[in-house]
C-alpha cells in the first residue's frame, strides 16, 4: 500500500509539470505584446515562432530570443541592445537600422539576411551563417565572429574594425572600403574578396587566404601578413608602409 501511494503522489507530480521544460518556453504574455506592435524590453521569446513578424521600431532591450524563428521578420530600427538571438533563424530577416549593440547571434542561421547601416558594435557572431548576408553601412565596431560564415556576404562601407574575425569565412564577398583597422583576421579566408579601398591599417591577416583577393587602393599600412597566401591578389596602388610580410606567399600578386 505504502509503494502504491508513492507511484500515485509520482504521477500526479509529473502531470502538474508542465509539457517539456518551462525553461525552454516563451512567455505567452511577452509574444502577444511583440506580434501586438507594442515593446517589451527583457522579453523572454525563447523558441517563439515570429516568422514574417513585423517588429519595427520596437523596444527589445535585452529580450530572449535564444531559437527563435524570425524567418523573413522586419525588425527595422529595432533596438535589441543585449538580446540573446543565439541559434536563431534570420533567414531573409530585415534588421535595417537596427540597434545590436552587445547582442548574442552565435550560431545564427542568417543567410540572405539585411543588416543594412545596422549597429552591431560588440555583438558576438561566432559560428552565424551570414550567406549573402547584407551589411553594407553597417557598424561591428569590437564584434567577434569567431569562424562565422560570410561567404559571399556584403560589407561596403562597413565598420568592422577592432573587431575578431579569426577563422572567419568571407570568401568572394565584397568589402568596397570597408573599415578592417586593427581587426584580427587570422586564418580567415578571403578567396577573391572585392575589397579595392578596404581600410586595414594594423590588421593582422596572418595564415589568412588572399588569394585573388581584390585590394586595389586599399590602405594595409603596419598589417601583418606572416604565412597569409595572396596568390594572384590585386594590391595595384594600396599603401603598404611598414607591412609585416614574413612568410607570406606572394606568388603572381600585383603591386
């Protein structure tokens, strides 16, 4: 009798619990808000369907939105300064003009995402698919994107500078004039980048991949190259005072 009344006071306890873990579940109040047009900063969205959301202009400071699903949502001039957007699906999502300052996007599957003069200062994308991302104007001033993917991705006149992009992937991608100063681009691939007047003084491109890369124009003054392969690259006019060479292979490259 006395082993009955545990496995009743057990059952009874497991179907009080909540389906899955509440740990892992959106605060139906917080996305009624959000899909309501109304902001919530400290939103806890966590694995909330906003595919095709409208979220412009809204206030999601340091909202929670680890798994979330924000296929081909707009959230332009959204401020999500320290959001948690880790694991997310951003396919296609607009963050145009948005506030990304300290923001969460490891492991964000992003491709074909617009992050268009968005502010990314000190966001961590390490590990983000951003295929075809589109970041031109955009500032990741201090960013880290460890292995991140940006193949094909556009940076034009984007401020990626004091930033690390060890490992990162932005082969045939375009950085017209971008801002690399002081960023740390170690064993990052730049297979054929266009970046003609890309802004790299003191940036460190060591063991890097330059092969074809274009950088006419550009200004690499103190960068640093050891054992970097620019194969074939294009450096026709760039600024290379006190450029650190080392081992690096430079077969066929232009100057």
């Amino acid at each position: 009798m006395k082993h009955k009344f545990i496995y009743i006071a057990a059952a009874l306890l497991l179907l009080s619990a909540p389906f899955g873990s509440s740990a892992d579940a959106y605060n139906a109040g917080d996305l009624s808000a959000v899909t309501g047009g109304r902001s919530c900063p400290g939103a806890d969205l966590r694995n909330a369907d906003l595919s095709g959301a409208d979220l412009t202009g809204l206030d999601l400071t340091g909202a929670s939105l680890q798994n979330a699903n924000l296929t081909g949502a707009r959230l332009e001039r959204t401020v999500l300064n320290k959001a948690d957007l880790s694991n997310c699906k951003l396919k296609r999502a607009s963050f145009s003009e948005a506030q990304l300052t300290a923001a969460d996007l490891k492991n964000a599957e992003a491709p074909y995402a617009y992050f268009g003069h968005a502010t990314l200062t000190d966001a961590d994308l390490s590990g983000g698919n951003f295929f075809r991302a589109d970041f031109r104007g955009a500032r990741l001033t201090g960013s880290t994107a460890y292995t991140a993917v940006f193949q094909e991705a556009t940076f034009d006149k984007a401020d990626l500078s004091n930033s690390d992009f060890s490992f990162a992937n932005f082969s045939y991608g375009w950085l017209f004039q971008a801002d690399l100063s002081d960023s740390l681009l170690t064993g990052a691939n730049l297979y054929e980048i266009n970046g003609n007047g890309l802004k790299a003084r003191r940036a460190d491109f060591s063991s890097a991949k330059l092969g074809k890369a274009r950088l006419a124009d550009s200004d690499l003054t103190e960068a640093v190259f050891e054992k970097a392969v620019l194969d074939k690259a294009n450096l026709k006019g760039a600024v290379l005072k006190n450029a650190v060479w080392g081992t690096a292979f430079k077969e066929q490259a232009i100057f």
